[in-house]
C-alpha cells in the first residue's frame, strides 16, 4: 500500500479510531518559535489546527497536506504549487518521519525552496498507528541523521526544546538526481 493510500484511507474511515486523526496541533507549543512571522506554509497540517491558531495571532498562515480534506490546499510535499521563497517560514510537525526514506532529501529541498526559515519537530520512533499493518513512520531515523538531511538540504539548524528551527541557505544544494535515496 503506498503512502497516499493509507490516508486516503485513514481520512475517509468512519471507523471511531481514526475520527481523530489529523486533528492534534501537533505546532501548538512552537507558537513563541513563529511569533512575528509575516507568513508561514505548514505541511502536513492536517485539519489545519495550526494554521488557524497563526491566523488568530495575525500570521499569514496556509495549511498544505497530501490527503487531509481540511487543509486549505491538498499537495505532494515534493511538488508544493507556491513560488520560491513565497513564505517567511515553513512548519512541519511530526510529519517528515511519515515520508518514505527516499523522498526525504527531495521534500526538504522543497521546504528549502518555498520558505527563508523552518521549524520541525520529528517523531524518532515507530509510530503506534499501522493501517491495514503498515506503519505510518517508514523513517524513523535518529535526531543527528534528520539534522544532517536538513543541512544537506541548506538548513542551517538551531536546536530549540524538542523542534529542529533555523533559515535555509541562499544557494541552496542541487536537486536529487533520480533514482537517488536517503
């Protein structure tokens, strides 16, 4: 089952264990990290929690996800339909562990093209959550291999509390060539 089947499934389920999925504002206590951003793209918002919380605090926010109905705009997170450096900062909460390990490199350089600064937090173990048996983390990587992944991608990384933040490098690194992996 690929990735976008699982929350296609997930999302459309009236099953009570996943009726809550998608709706934990995962970024709630990164508020003080965004406060006084212009704009911001959160990926992999979900129901869009997030976003609407920034909006509240004059934030330009935008929520994308590949497969939640509640975002404002259903997108792959490797081909985001925003200009270059449209946003001030980009977000994304325990989302990138959910990407396969070979559209890791791929999906923060896109992260790095939409927006000038970041802020991450990620999962380092296996999610609880399996559908239809598959886990919903395929990366679960330690902190230092995302930290590395993040630069090779032109982040610059600052470590605050539990979330990865910091600015994307003007040059930024060369696309993965295809058929390249994690």
């Amino acid at each position: 089952m690929n990735e976008l089947d699982k929350y296609r499934t997930i999302y459309s389920s009236t099953s009570d264990r996943w009726q809550r999925y998608g709706h934990t504002n995962h970024g709630r206590h990164a508020m003080p990290l965004v406060a006084g951003c212009g704009s911001l793209l959160d990926v992999g918002c979900g129901y869009n929690e997030f976003a609407i919380a920034c909006r509240a605090q004059g934030i330009a926010a935008m929520g994308v996800d590949f497969a939640c109905p509640g975002a404002d705009v259903i997108a792959s997170a490797q081909a985001l339909p925003f200009s270059d450096k449209r946003y001030d900062m980009v977000t994304a909460f325990d989302m990138l562990e959910h990407l396969r390990p070979e559209e890791v490199r791929p999906v923060l350089r896109e992260l790095a093209r939409v927006a000038e600064r970041f802020v991450f937090s990620i999962s380092y173990v296996p999610s609880v959550n399996k559908v239809e048996g598959e886990a919903l983390h395929p990366t679960v990587r330690p902190e230092v291999w995302w930290i590395q992944r993040i630069a090779e991608a032109g982040g610059v990384v600052v470590k605050e509390g539990k979330y990865l933040t910091g600015t994307w490098k003007a040059e930024q690194a060369p696309p993965v060539a295809p058929g390249e992996s994690c």
